[in-house]
C-alpha cells in the first residue's frame, strides 16, 4: 500500500529542455503539448529563432519520459539535431501552454529536406470519395516538397513556389483549422487551386488535363518511348526498365555507355521481384528521404541487362511524389497499363548538371525524351536523388542529396562563417555557420561551364537562405581543380583569406566531423582515385596521422608509388595502370589480356613513357590499383565512367566462392604490390579462377593495409581508426577491414552521413579551415610548423 509520506515527498522537478534541428513547421510545439498533457507535466513550450524550447515539471521518471519521446517520436517531417536539457527550481502549475514565438533579430531557421509523399496522402489519392482523389501534388504537415521549393525564410507560403497559387477556401480553412491535418502546412492545394500537369513535344501540347496527360504518358512509355519527368528536385528520364530496346535508345541518346541507370517502382514487392532486399535495404528504401538503393539483382533479372551492364547490383527507388505514384496507376477509363518499373535516370547529358526548370528541359532534353511531362510549379532549387548502400546493417550514404540536404552536421563549436567549396568530382560544397555545417546537395563533376554555373548559383542561394556572408574560404590544395580557381577569384573580389587543405587530410577531417570525432586522434585511412599530394605526385593510398587539433598531420604510411604513363589519361584506360604495375613489377604484359586491348603502337607508346618516366606522374593511388588489377584480370581496360573497373571488380570477386591466397608486403609503411602483382599475373597464367583473384586481391590488401594501421595507431598511441575515400564504396574491402581491424581492438570509424567520395569532402574541409583559423588567433606558429613537418616527412617519397 503506498502510504501517504512517500507520496507528499514525491521529488517534482523543472527542466528546461532546447531542441535544436527542422523542429518549425513540422508540428512540433503541438507534439510537445500532447505528450506532456498525457504525463501530465505542467509548464510552456514555444519556438525561438533556431529551436524549440520546453519548460515542464513532474516527476524525474516522467520528465526522463518526456525527452525519450522528443528524441525518439519525434514528428516524421523533424529532425531533431541536439537536444539540451538542464534541471531548474520547480515553480509550480498545474497547466501546460504553447507560448508565442521569440523571433531574434537577424537569426536563420533551418530549411527542412524534400519529404516522400506520406501514407495518409496516398490514401486520400485512392479514394474516390476524397476531394484530393487522384491530386499530383497532395501534400500535408507531414509530407511533399520543402528545400526545393524555398526561394526565402522564413519558410512560409509567399517565400515558395506556390506562392503563385492563392488557396481556395476549402484549402484555407484546412490550412488554419489547428485540428486538421493540413494546418500550416505550406505546399498544400487541390484539383481547384494548385499545380497541373500537361504533356509536350516539341513546344506543342499533346494533352491537357491531369488525367488525360497521365493517360497520353502511359502511352509513350508502353509504347517504348521515353519521357522527361519533371519531379520535385529537376528532370528525369523514363523508360520501361524491362524494354532493351528503349533502354539502349536512352543510353545512346544520352552519351552514356555504361554508367547504371536507376530503377523507380511503386512498392516493395515490385523491387523484390527485380532484387533481393534484405530488412535493413528494405528499411533504407523506405525512409522520408526515399535514397536510390543498391541492391543486388535476381537472377534471372526481369529488367534489360542494358540497365546496370556488367553489375550484380541495381539501384532502385520507390516512388516519391504524387506524381510518380500516378505514373505508375493505371487511369480510370484508359486502356494502357503503364509499366511497373521505370528506369529513372537524371535529366541531362552525360557529365552536365542536372536540368531544373522547363526551358533548360525544353533546350537539353527534346534531344533525348520523345515527350515531357511538365508542370506550372517552378522548382527554386535543383536537387539530385540521394543513393545509400547497405552494408552489415548499415548505411552508407554514396551520394547525398534530395531528403537529407540541406540538413547540417553539428559541429563541437562555433567559429568563422566558413565557405569550402570542395573537390573536382561528385562535387558539393559547405557552409558553416555557428556550430552547423551545411553540405550542399550533389553537384557533379565541375568540368563544364555549365556545372561551375550551377554551383556558384547554389552557394550564392545557400548564402542568401542564410543571410551570411563568409569570413574564410576554403579550397582542395589542387590548383587546377575548377573550384579552387573558383574559390580564389571569390576570396579575391570579397578581399578574404583563402585557406586550401591538403585532399586525404580533408577526407580524415570530414569523418571525424560527422562521426562528433573532431579532438579525437586519429589514424585516418583515405583510399581513393585521385588527390593532389603534398610532395605534388598523386596521392590516393594515403594512411594519415591527424591529431586532436585536426590541423596536424603526419603521412605515417602509404601505397608503393608507381607510374601512370599518360597520367590523368590512365584513368579513362585501365589498361595504361596495368602496364605500370608490371613496369613496377618487372614483369613483361607477353599474352596477357590487356596486350590484346590496345594497338601494338599504342603499347610500345606506353611501354617508353614508362621506361624514360616522360609524360608520366607518380602515384600511390588504391583507386588506379584498382584499376590496374581489373585490367590484370581481363575485367576490364578501357572505362566510360569513373571508378567503373574498380566497380566490376569487385562485382567479379562478390561472385568467388573460394579466395586465392595472395601475398603483399608491409615494409616501412608502404604497401607493397609488387610480389601482388607477380602472383595476380601468375594465377591468370596458372588459369586459377578471376573470381578467387579478384578476391585474393581485396582480403590481400586489407590484411596488409590493417597491419600497417594496427602498427602506425600503435606508434602514434591513438585507439581510433577510420576509412574514408571513395574507394570505401566498395563494400567487399570496407567490411574486411573494418572486421580486422575491430578485431585489433582498435574503434573504426566508418561514414554514415556524408559520403566517402569526394561528395564529403567539402566538409572535411570546412573543418580544418575553420580549426586554422582558430589556431592563427592563438599559436599562429605552431600550425606552421606542423604543416612543414608534414611536408619534410612526405618529401622524400617522390
Ligand atoms: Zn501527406
Ligand atoms: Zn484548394
């Protein structure tokens, strides 16, 4: 019997609780008020400028309850970033209220990621009895699109492209009925106020009508044509992933050979009948943020083979938007079934940004797609699909994009409002203000005009949705990368300090910053393609000391350098890597595969850049070993997107089902190929399986690359270790190392949340740029000396 005492000493507390992230818009006050009603918790809650902030009293166990319940059921839209709470002198109440806003002065909120379209939506879409039945663009509180229709903040309906939309009265009332499911939701409308579709061709309009134009579109697609979509984030092609013919007419139209296209499906079930999907995959593919999945594809494949050629992987999606739902639903009254998996490829040409608004598609796209499908909503940024990989469970973000831009990484502290602009490749690039860091969606490869264009009009919007200007600009050391020309004139003009950071170093910094790492001491991994290295050869196999302060480095160990004759030429062809290893090696290619991939001219051309050294650049690249290998194999010598060898090679070793022993030496902390390369050409003559040597050659190199970090984390006393660099998409060789060295005892730190390519990058950079800069207020000589140190201990090498 609970006797009386114990209940009048009943300890009551106040806390007050700050949440920080996409907590505004999103239903988040009204979250807070239910939950504390029912744990009958007395107190306030209301929004300041960047947060939600609680006051409620009631029990410990209750108020333990209460933060649970904001961390973990939380609204599906928010995010909730940080949470801080601290224990107040209890002041009595019996009620709980929503209190007005507290706007301060000159402060951002932060702008909430484009969201799929939610299982209350769909529901109402299939309801013939809904006055939204069959809308293309139904949204509500919990759903639609938010970043890429925000042209200012605050985020309200006159700052979106639905602006030139007035609501109809019935949609108003939903909009400002507290209880209605639509309230204050800004991208909602109807069949009477919003958006249409239409279908077009040439500048003519082939169908009026939403109805109509879906039944015009199923057509095309059931016919084997190709449509232009206009999505939420830009344009994308479709076409029946199951027709080979369509699906060689995309590839030829679009100048692009091989590269994967992505696959669109409705539901769960569709995907499953094209590729396995485990519980975990299953549960990537169905997140708010709907990424593209690799996925390993069934044998036999019901799609064309032309859709991801020589992989055993598919990336696929389900649909997202209320439009792509339709795509895929057969219209009332129409005859054409349309088709249930769509390749759904981004709307450009090989190698240009993405096209976003309808003269762009009109000009690029009439080339390629027989018709487009528009809209009149005007898309205020361009935004790519995201694509995730699982791996033992986990995810990892490859490209990251629509969903999860422009959501921050938080940093340990505040500093400069911070500009890095990235890398070269699969570009984005990162604002910092206070303790966020903002990494831009994908921007692609910076090679052309137009991808350049479109990156300075991002950060130009970035900086205008934050109302800053930078203090620092930060760039890759590499001054022929296109952004780091970019970065200069831009320091140059706003007469600001421009700081550039070394490419490995910012692969370890951007893992260590998404991890909450930063003042951790690390033995940083970074295995990718390519990165200018400080001795100015071409680093990529890079084992990197960065201690506490993030700003020192030591290059503790790394690949035995070698030749690329032709230098960045080699990347296109394999076969050029090859023959460097061999040169290395000491071993003549004879009849070998790769001989017979190139001109006996060609072959005596690289064979006398290789012997006399011109026209060739030393690397220590695990990205081009890659290469070179898959070339070794017979896999592949000649690529038509970057990292493709790589990629079928390890596709190649997936399908081994015994390992060849193969051997590779740690000496002095270089990794060694050459004995590698010996017994992969001996095996090849041996006639032993490509499959057990491809995955000989993955366990060989992560046994040695483990020994040479068990032994440097030894040296150095740290206990962290980490993998970046974009040669850790590969999952065969992450998985092993990360196996090995956890079974070292060391804590490997693998990326989560930004990608490990070069997409990371700009965040790595960020931080060091920003730590620089601290360092120069106080010990302006000591971060010289490191970076000289770094540079005497690399020099060598060369
Ligand atoms: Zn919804
Ligand atoms: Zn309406």
């Amino acid at each position: 019997m609970p006797d009386v005492e114990t209940l009048a000493a009943r300890p009551v507390q106040r806390r007050r609780i700050v949440v920080r992230g996409v907590v505004q818009g999103v239903g988040f006050r009204p979250f807070v008020a239910r939950a504390a009603a029912e744990l009958r918790l007395s107190g306030h809650c209301g929004n300041d400028a960047l947060s939600v902030f609680v006051e409620a009293e009631g029990t410990p166990a209750d108020l333990d309850e209460l933060v649970r319940r904001l961390r973990d059921e939380a609204p599906p839209l928010s995010v909730v970033v940080d949470l801080h709470s601290e224990v107040l002198s209890p002041r009595g109440g019996s009620r709980f209220e929503i209190v007005p806003s507290r706007r301060l002065p000159g402060s951002r909120t932060l702008v909430p990621p484009d969201v799929a379209t939610c299982a209350d939506c769909l529901r109402e879409m299939a309801d013939r009895e809904d006055r939204r039945y069959r809308h293309p663009f139904i949204t509500c509180t919990n759903c639609g699109p938010r970043f890429t229709i925000i042209q200012d903040l605050p985020y309200d309906r006159p700052a979106t492209t639905m602006a030139s939309f007035p609501l109809c009265a019935r949609c108003e009332a939903e909009y400002a009925d507290p209880a209605n499911r639509r309230y204050h939701a800004q991208p909602i409308s109807c069949h009477d106020c919003g958006p249409r579709l239409w279908v077009e061709a040439d500048g003519r309009r082939l169908a009026h009508g939403d109805d109509s134009t879906l039944a015009h579109v199923h057509r095309v697609l059931a016919d084997g044509g190709i449509v232009a979509v206009k999505g939420i984030g830009g344009f994308h092609l479709a076409c029946d992933a199951t027709n080979p013919a369509v699906v060689a007419r995309l590839r030829a139209r679009k100048h692009r050979p091989d590269k994967p296209f992505a696959v669109m499906a409705p539901d769960i079930t569709q995907i499953a009948g094209f590729a396995e999907v485990s519980a975990a995959e299953q549960a990537a593919l169905s997140r708010p943020a709907r990424p593209i999945v690799l996925l390993r594809r069934r044998v036999p494949c019901p799609l064309a083979d032309g859709v991801a050629p020589g992989l055993d992987e598919v990336g696929a999606m389900l649909a997202y938007t209320p439009v792509h739902h339709l795509l895929f639903r057969p219209v009332p009254g129409a005859s054409d079934l349309p088709p249930q998996a769509l390749v759904m490829t981004s709307g450009n040409l090989s190698g240009e940004p993405l096209c976003h608004t309808d003269e762009d598609a009109r000009d690029r796209l009439s080339g390629i797609a027989d018709v487009i499908l528009m809209h009149d909503r005007a898309i205020a940024v361009p935004c790519d699909d995201s694509v995730v990989a699982v791996s033992r469970e986990t995810e990892l973000p490859v490209r990251r994009s629509r969903g999860y831009a422009p959501l921050p990484v938080v940093l340990p502290d505040d500093g400069p409002v911070t500009l890095a602009v990235g890398a070269e490749i699969k570009n984005t690039f990162c604002l910092t203000r206070q303790d966020y860091a903002f990494c831009s969606g994908h921007l692609g490869d910076m090679g052309s005009l137009e991808a350049q264009r479109s990156f300075e009009s991002a950060v130009a919007q970035l900086l205008a949705l934050h109302g800053v200007t930078p203090a620092l600009v930060v760039a890759d050391d590499h001054p022929g990368y296109a952004t780091h020309e970019w970065a200069q004139r831009y320091a140059d003009a706003a007469g600001l300090p421009l700081d550039t950071v070394q490419h490995h170093h910012a692969h370890v910094a951007s893992l260590l910053a998404e991890s909450g790492r930063i003042g951790t001491p690390v033995v940083g991994v970074a295995f990718d393609g390519t990165g200018y290295g400080c001795d100015r050869t071409v680093w990529g196999g890079e084992v990197l000391y960065v201690g506490a302060d993030v700003t020192t480095t030591v290059r503790v160990g790394h690949l035995e350098p070698f030749l690329l004759a032709g230098g960045d030429h080699a990347v296109r062809h394999p076969f050029r890597v090859a023959l460097g290893l061999l040169h290395a090696a000491g071993i003549e290619a004879g009849d070998l595969d790769l001989a017979r991939s190139c001109s006996d001219r060609e072959c005596r051309a690289v064979a006398s850049q290789l012997s006399t050294g011109i026209g060739c650049v030393a690397t220590t690249s695990v990205g081009r070993l890659f290469d070179g290998v898959a070339s070794l194999l017979g896999v592949r010598h000649h690529v038509s997107y970057e990292a493709q060898a790589a990629v079928e090679l390890e596709a190649l070793a997936r399908s081994a089902t015994t390992a060849v022993d193969l051997p590779m030496r740690v000496t002095d902390g270089t990794l060694c190929h050459t004995e590698l390369v010996a017994a992969l050409v001996e095996g090849v003559h041996a006639g032993l399986p490509r499959a057990g040597l491809a995955l000989g050659f993955h366990r060989a190199l992560a046994a040695a690359a483990t020994e040479l970090v068990v032994r440097a984390a030894h040296d150095c006393e740290v206990e962290t270790v980490g993998l970046t660099g974009g040669v850790f998409a590969n999952r065969l060789l992450l998985e092993e190392m990360r196996a090995r060295l956890g079974a070292a005892g060391l804590l490997v730190l693998t990326h989560r949340r930004v990608p490990a390519n070069d997409g990371g990058l700009s965040l790595g950079q960020a931080v060091v740029g920003r730590a620089r800069a601290a360092h120069r207020g106080s010990t302006a000589r000591k971060a010289r000396t490191a970076r000289t140190a770094m540079t005497a201990r690399t020099g060598g090498d060369a």
